[in-house]
C-alpha cells in the first residue's frame, strides 16, 4: 500500500513537475517486470531491451501528455503490450518481404511461443504442472489467453486490465470467467 | 488438478518468469539516458504550485476512479456550483451595497433588497417585513441625496421611497382591522422612522433647491406627504387599537404621542408663519416699480392664505390639548388625522409664498437700474431704494393687505 501511494506520488510529479526523478523512480518500479513481460513474447533479449526502452520513453510522453492516467502500470503494459503487436507486424511484413526462413518466422498466434524458447521457459517446461498449464493457455483462444496471462501471471487488477485492452472492466471480469472456464475444461479440473 | 491448485500454478508462472532478469547494464544505461532525455526534452516548465487542474488530478490519481466519479466529483461539483453561487451573489451584494440609480449594480441591490423583503415576509412574518422595508426606504431617500443634481435618477430613487411608503400605509391599513397587535408594532416602529425620513427630506428638499431642479423638488415634497399619510396612519393604527381595548397600546403611550406630534407640528407651523412672514417683509423691502405692484399679490395673497390656516392649525393644536386635559385620548389622537394634512398644506404653501417672494425679489433687482429717472448714469443709488411705494403692510399676525 505504502508503494502504491509512493507510486502515485511520483507519476503526480512527473505528470505536473515533469520531474524525470520522479520518472526515474517509476522505472525503477517497473523495468523489470516489464522487460520479463516483453521477453516472453518476443523471445529474444535484444528486442525485449529495445522494445523496454522504449516503452519507458513512450509511458514518459502519453502521461505528460495525458491527465485522465489513474494507473501507471496499466499504461505501461498498454504501452508495451501495442510495442510487442507492432514488432510481430514487422517481423511479418518484413518475413513476406525478405523471406526469411522459416525457423526465424514468427507464428501468428505468438503466445504460443510462451513455451517453445528462452531460459524461462525452458525453466517451466521442467515443472510438469506448468507445462500442462502452459499447454492449456497455449490452446485458449487470443483474447482469453491475454487476460489470464494478465491477471494471474502478471498479476494485473481487472480494472488495470480492462485499462491496457481497451475494455470496461465489467468485460474483464466475465472474459476472465470465461477463460478459467475454458482453461478448467482443458485441463479437466473439476 | 484442482481449481486451487490451477490458480497456484498460474501464479507460479510468475516466479518461475523471475528468473528472467534484465541486464544491470541495461537497466542502468537505459535509466542513464532517460534521465537525460527527459531533462533535454522536458525542459521542465515551471508549473504553478496549485491549481485546479493539478489538484483534480492529485484527486484523481490518489482515489480510486470508482470514488471520484460516485463521490468525489458529485462533491466538487456542488460545492464550486454553490460557491459560485454564493460568491458571486456575495460580490453583488457587496458591489451593489453602495450603488445608487443609474449604476450597473442598482439593480441588483434592488432584486437582493426585494427578495430578502419576500424572504423576510414569508418566514417571520408582516412586522419584520415592514420593518425591513422601512429600513430600506432610507436607503432610497440617501440614493436621492447622492445623485440628486441627476433628475432622473433622483426621481427613480424618491419614487422607490414612495412606493415602500405607501406599501407601508397599505400594511398599517390592512392590519388596523385584522392585527391590531401587529399593527401597533409596526406603527410604532414607522413612527421612529417617519422623524428620520422627514430629516433626509428636509436635506434633499435643500440640495434639490441647489440643483435647481423643479421636478425633482416636486417629487421629495410628494414623499414627504407620502410619510405624512404614514404618521396619520400610525395614529389611526393606535386609536383603533385602544378603541378595541387590547393591551398593544396604554393611553399613556398613545398621550406621549400625540404630545410628541403637537409639538412637531407647532414648531412646523410657527416655521412656516416665520418664513411667511420673513417673504413678505422682503417684498416689502424691495425696491419695486409701480407697475409691478401686480407681482406683489403673488406673494400677498398665499401669504395670507398661509396665516389663516396657520391659524387655524393653531386653534386645532389647542383644542387637541384641551381633549388631552380631558383625558379623551382617542378623540384627541384622532385630531392628528386632521392636523397632520393641515400642517403638510401649511408648510408646502409657505414654501412657494417664499419663492415667490424670491421671484419678486429678483425681479426687482433687475428692475432697479432702469428706474433711475433721466440721468445717464446708471449708478445704482441708495436713494433708489427710498422710491419704493410700500403700500402693501401686512403685519405678521393679521394679515391684512392694501393695494
């Protein structure tokens, strides 16, 4: 609790003071689990640390330029998440254009990736019950997958969420129903 | 797998991510050159201590946004509608306090002045309503005074005081019959009132005749009759009350009253005979030609007209005192009806017997220089004066005129 006033705190300074130490602060906060939440879509460290950089510096110019922000996190996994589409847009067009093998090309379906490569995923893969998880996620369809990955990985509130896709949080709440649904169905939970 | 157990295997998704740390390298380079960046670009522009719109997003962004918007924004909102509301009829109130006719905040204090009448009338009743008009109908008589070389706006003002005059009277009317508790209150407290009126008339009356105005004068004399009707009405209000035997009123007070009006009204009646006089004795005075003895009657005759009522208003005066002696009360209050009209007549006519005399006055000033008989000079003489046909004697107690 006491962080979260902090962490108002510095994003009040930096959107009415443009502090960039109070800014700093924020980064601080957040560099690493958005670095692990790029990482894990993109599979690759030079991107995630490009990709994070630059999320940094685009959360710094939309709060500055935006008064209506009430999460910081939420603009920032909003911020990274859109980074994360347009380099897979990329990667896309430039594999139709190039034609780069088809080892390097990137599925559609991305998050499927969650467990093919990196040393995190690797590290999951060693745990059964996480496997059968991921294989479970993997299986769920786009927009439940992103909302369980959200809430229970990265431990995003609804409303934070509801923030970062775009949607009331009322939507949230019942795709999130929805998915641990389906994901109990797959995973034949009772 | 249970449900517990998929939830505990989401989470731990979490932990087993966290073995994928940044680079420290990066994390510092990257912080390194958004310090840098920021302090380049941002160049932080001074922002002001407090604002609204800071600190509606301090709100914003330390409640949660289900407050703000259910509780915190309804609250914000009323209390800048009412302190708009509020602070801006407290500016009104405040600029037009001292505002007269003509001023952009006239009307306001006017609107104020008549709602809290209204407001004053429906929740504590007739008598502090009519005290609260009294009290502003001072207010219009000093408004007459400050803009009183301006007619109109000094007609706009006595005819305002006119108007909350004869309100009152209709009041003290209405209630004579219905409340005569209430009445007495009221008449009583327009008693006091009236004596202060009379005053501020007396002034205008004077810088009125400064300004040179007739009809501004004609329009103070008018109110001035209007606070006689309202002494008339008092006493009415007093006679009615004792006739009905309640206790509003003893016959004490009624008697310190009508004493207290009789002596007014001797001491208006001996000033307008003085003043009479004084304008006859002038136009006695002065050094008229023959063929403006005609002007002379002007003054004569009201003059006399003036003394006889006097005299009359005297012999009613005395007559009244005598009904006191006797201890009829009520007859002698009732008098004060007759008297008051009387003595208004009496002092409004010596009043135009002195400009006339005024008139006269003037004239022959003007008439002088081109009397002197053929020399070329016009060196006005004293001897000029001796050539005055005095004819006209009128002595100050019978008038009595030869032409």
């Amino acid at each position: 609790m006491k962080d979260a006033i902090k962490e108002k705190y510095w994003l009040y300074r930096a959107q009415t003071r443009k502090d960039p130490q109070a800014y700093a602060q924020l980064y601080d906060t957040y560099v690493t689990s958005i670095y692990r939440f790029v990482y894990f879509k993109v599979n690759s460290h030079e991107d995630a640390e490009d990709l994070t950089a630059d999320v940094f510096l685009k959360a710094w110019n939309y709060i500055t330029e935006h008064t209506d922000v009430r999460s910081f996190r939420a603009v920032i996994y909003r911020i990274a998440r859109n980074l994360v589409i347009d380099l897979y847009r990329r990667r896309a067009s430039r594999n139709e254009v190039t034609g780069f093998p088809d080892e390097d090309e990137l599925p559609d379906d991305h998050l499927t990736h969650l467990s093919d490569k990196g040393v995190g995923v690797k590290k999951i893969e060693t745990a059964h019950d996480h496997k059968q998880v991921l294989d479970a996620i993997a299986q769920l369809k786009e927009e439940y997958r992103e909302v369980v990955l959200f809430r229970y990985v990265d431990g995003l509130s609804a409303t934070e969420v509801a923030e970062i896709l775009g949607k009331s949080s009322v939507d949230v709440r019942v795709t999130t129903h929805r998915a641990m649904k389906a994901l109990r169905k797959i995973l034949k939970v009772e | 797998m249970t449900r517990r157990q998929l939830r505990h295997n989401l989470h731990q998704l979490n932990d087993v991510r966290g073995n994928i740390n940044p680079r420290a390298a990066f994390v510092h380079a990257t912080r390194e050159h958004l310090l840098s960046t920021l302090s380049n670009t941002g160049s932080t522009p001074r922002v002001r201590m407090f604002s609204f719109a800071n600190m509606w997003l301090l709100l914003s962004i330390f409640i949660p946004p289900r407050t703000v918007y259910a509780v915190v924004r309804p609250i914000v909102l009323m209390g800048v509608a009412f302190g708009i509301a509020t602070g801006s009829w407290v500016t009104g109130a405040f600029a037009s306090l001292n505002s007269v006719p003509g001023d952009v905040w006239y009307p306001v204090k006017i609107g104020i002045e008549n709602t809290t009448v209204a407001v004053v009338g429906a929740t504590q009743g007739t008598s502090a309503k009519t005290q609260l008009q009294a009290e502003y109908a001072t207010r219009r008589l000093d408004e007459a005074q400050k803009v009183i070389a301006e007619p109109e706006k000094a007609m706009e003002a006595v005819q305002r005081f006119k108007d909350s005059m004869t309100e009152v009277n209709a009041t003290l009317e209405h209630l004579k019959n219905s409340d005569s508790v209430t009445a007495v209150d009221i008449a009583k407290s327009m008693d006091v009132h009236a004596t202060r009126y009379l005053v501020q008339i007396d002034q205008a009356k004077v810088l009125a005749e400064v300004a040179g105005d007739d009809s501004v004068k004609d329009a103070v004399i008018a109110a001035e009759a209007a606070v006689g009707v309202t002494s008339v009405k008092t006493v009415e209000v007093y006679v009615d009350s004792l006739a009905k035997g309640n206790d509003a009123i003893s016959k004490d007070e009624v008697r310190q009253i009508v004493d207290k009006k009789l002596l007014e009204i001797e001491s208006k009646v001996a000033g307008a005979t003085e003043d009479v006089n004084g304008a006859v004795k002038s136009v006695q005075a002065s050094p008229l030609q023959p063929s403006m003895v005609a002007e002379k009657s002007k003054v004569i005759a009201p003059a006399m007209q003036v003394q006889r009522k006097s005299e009359e208003v005297r012999e009613v005066v005395a007559k009244t005192k005598v009904l006191l002696e006797e201890d009829n009360v009520a007859a002698a209050a009732l008098q004060i009806r007759v008297l008051g009209p009387a003595t208004m007549e009496v002092t409004a006519q010596a009043k135009i017997v002195q400009q006339a005399a005024m008139d006269v006055d003037a004239a022959a000033k003007l008439a002088v220089p081109l009397t002197p008989v053929t020399t070329k000079s016009i060196e006005i003489t004293p001897a000029a004066s001796t050539t005055v046909s005095s004819t006209i004697q009128i002595p100050s107690t019978t008038p009595n005129v030869q032409e």
